[in-house]
C-alpha cells in the first residue's frame, strides 16, 4: 500500500464544502494573520459537538470565528459558546460571522484577554468540549485547565497538534514543536482520559475525559 497519503488527506479536507459565511471568516483570518481552522478539521470538531449534544463549549483562541461557527453549528440550539482570546479585534471578526451566520448574540459569549487569566476563573467539569488552538507556548497550562473544566465524558479538542508536520521530525526541536511533543505524550500517558491523535488539517488531538 502506497504511503503517500497527499491525495486521500485533500479528498477528506474537501469533504464537507465550506459556505460563503465560513469563506468570510477565512478571508478575515487571513487580513488579520490569523491560522484558522481547515475545512476538514472544522467538520470533526462540528460533529463531536453534535455527537456529544455539546451546550457549553470553551474555545481558547477565537480568531476570526471560523471553528466558532463550526463547534456553534455542531452544539444544541440553545448551546453557549466561550470563546477567549487578547485580542479584541479578532473577537470582533468572530463576532461579524457569527451575525452573519444567524447566530444569536446570547450564544457566544467572547472574554477579551488571556487564557491563563480567564481560565482559571470557569466553573469545574461544567463544560462538554474544550477547543485549545491559542498560544502553543502556553498549551501546557491549557491542557491542565481543559481538563479540570470537563465534565466526565466532555472531549479535549488541540488544533494544529502536528504544527505542520514539524511534529514527527526528530530533527525538529524548536521551543513550539518540543512543546507539542511534550503535551501529545502527555495526554497519550494520561490515565484520566482517551486519547486520539487525528491527521485532519493541521492535525487535531483528542482526549476525552473518563
């Protein structure tokens, strides 16, 4: 069996089309320098939202909103979305989206500031799905944090986990791609959840919390 898996990965990235809404938010990302989430990853993380009748989700690093509209479609009707990040003009963006996507205000609450501030303040096991996709600097303490905001069962989702494709090279050790390294095995050994590393998009680890 062939090992290249180039034409398989862009057949599943195009699976689900993206619409002109998310094609908004894509292009706002991209004025604002922001790495959004691919077309692939965000339909997974829709479909854990769903599958996991996700009400109150946390999203650490909104962007410009393009995995806020895909975990928000994916969530219950009357679900509520935490979407932090420092920087107000992204959460603006998001906001932009979100409105244009039909999205009432009541089920987006944006905090303007950093995580490693604002998590520590949300309510233990109270949340169905934790997004992680800010600072891969600081995604140690995210993953701490994720996992203590988790209800039993509630899923840890990491975007951009193989950091382009930086992950499985020996020879690459710059500071983000030790980081990542460190918090896959981690979760990987981690008695309190179930782990899955997923090749969508830029790579998205998942951990469920037992």
């Amino acid at each position: 069996m062939s090992t290249d898996k180039s034409a398989s990965w862009a057949f599943s990235e195009d699976f689900l089309p993206s619409d002109d809404v998310l094609l908004r938010a894509t292009d706002r990302a991209a004025q604002l320098g922001c790495t959004p989430v691919s077309t692939g990853t965000g339909a997974l993380l829709q479909l854990l939202a769903s599958a996991l009748r996700a009400s109150t989700v946390v999203e650490i690093g909104t962007g410009a909103g393009v995995s806020g509209l895909w975990l928000l479609r994916g969530m219950t009707p009357d679900g509520v979305l935490t979407s932090i990040d420092s920087e107000a003009e992204h959460q603006r963006a998001a906001k932009q989206a979100f409105t244009e996507d039909g999205v009432r205000p009541t089920r987006a609450r944006t905090i303007t500031g950093r995580a490693l501030d604002v998590l520590p303040r949300l309510t233990d096991g109270a949340y169905d799905l934790v997004l992680a996709d800010g600072d891969p600097l600081e995604l140690p303490e995210h993953v701490r944090q994720g996992l203590r905001l988790l209800r039993p069962g509630g899923v840890l989702a990491i975007a951009h986990a193989l950091h382009h494709d930086r992950l499985p090279d020996p020879a690459r050790r710059d500071e983000v791609t030790t980081t990542l390294r460190e918090v896959v095995r981690g979760l990987r050994d981690d008695e309190r959840v179930m782990p899955a590393l997923v090749p969508s998009g830029d790579g998205l680890l998942l951990a469920s919390r037992r």
